[in-house]
C-alpha cells in the first residue's frame, strides 16, 4: 500500500523531518489510515510508536493541530472545512 501525504512539509529545510501516519481507529471502523503528514523528526519521536494507549499518537495529534491548525479527527471523517 502507498502512502498519501496529505499535508504539504511547512517546516525549513534544515528541519529533519519524519512523516507521521495517521490512525483512524478511534473514528472509524478501519484499524489505519495510511495517510502521513510531516513533523520535525524531534517531535515525531518524542515519544515512541510502542507506548501504551496510543501516546505517540496523541502527542503527535497534538502537534498537527499545533503546526497546520486543523484537528485531525476532522481531516480522517471528512469533516475538515
């Protein structure tokens, strides 16, 4: 499967960056998405993909909404305006 960026790389060039794949399971019966949105590599992996309760997840959420301003349970349910 290939991945899909949804979101252009805002951040400078002499920003590391890693792309960030997006779950969807707390919004839909699909376990995950394969979309990806770019975060600085130092965010990305603040907290690693294997913790409990979806941390990594969370944490990274939060700084899409942080970086793009868009929420991204709207963006994953199409409710994004």
């Amino acid at each position: 499967m290939k991945d899909i960026q949804l979101l252009p790389n805002i951040f400078p060039e002499d920003i590391d960056i890693e792309y960030h794949h997006l779950l969807n399971d707390f919004y839909s019966e699909n376990k995950y998405c394969w979309f990806i949105v770019p975060l600085p590599k130092i965010t990305h992996n603040y907290i690693a993909g294997n913790k409990k309760d979806k941390e990594h997840w969370k944490f990274n959420t939060k700084w899409i909404n942080k970086a793009y301003g868009i929420e991204v349970k709207e963006l994953l349910t199409g409710t994004f305006i």
